[in-house]
C-alpha cells in the first residue's frame, strides 16, 4: 500500500518558521513528483508547491520567496520549508504524490495543521 505521512505542524507567531515532513512508502519514490497542498477553513484546497526527482520545482505565488520544497530520494521525504509565516498561511497542509507527467495526484497524506497567530 501507498502511504504519505506529514508531520511538523503547530502553532506560531506571525514572522516565525516551521518545516513540514512528508515520509512516503509503497511506492518508487523516484519516479513521482512530490507537492504540497492546503485548505483554509471554509475554503477550497490549493497547490503550494512542488518538486519533481530532477529537482524541477514550482510555486503558487502567494508563497513563492517564503516557501522552499525539498526532497530527500533516498530517505523517500519530501519538505516544506516555511518563512516569514503570514496568519493567512494558517491551514491544513497535505503531502501529496503524482506519477511523473500524469495529470491527478492520487496518493494523499492525512494533512498536518499550521496555524499562524499575529
């Protein structure tokens, strides 16, 4: 079986830093590319970010310059690395995993929650 396991979430102050973890197992972690995605009470789940095995990475620009995806292909992890947290950075973040060029992510963590406070 697939699994994505996040964890680093919590609480902090406006300015302050937090990374996310993303363990993966049950597949060929080199072959898939690794995103993070989150959703804000109330509102629709949005892409982050994410890192195919070659590096190649993208941002949402609401993040972009502030946030740092990473991966570690022989421990099978993927990072989230967040500075300078805004509060409407607040949500819950999931590790997500794609084939490679394949147009659905369809293996999901269980999500990992960040709050923000001013």
């Amino acid at each position: 079986q697939v699994q994505l396991v996040e964890s680093g979430g919590g609480l902090v102050q406006a300015g302050g830093s937090l990374r996310l973890s993303c363990v993966a197992s049950g597949l060929t972690f080199s072959s898939y590319t690794l995103g993070w995605f989150r959703q804000a009470p109330g509102k629709e789940r949005e892409f982050v970010a994410h890192r195919m095995w070659n590096s190649f990475t993208n941002y949402a620009d609401s993040v972009k310059g502030r946030f740092t995806i990473s991966r570690d292909n022989a421990k099978n992890t993927v990072y989230l690395q967040m500075n300078s947290l805004k509060p409407e950075d607040t949500a819950v973040y999931y590790c997500a995993a794609k084939v490679t060029g394949s147009s659905h992510y369809d293996h999901w963590g269980q999500g990992t929650q960040v709050t923000v406070s001013s």
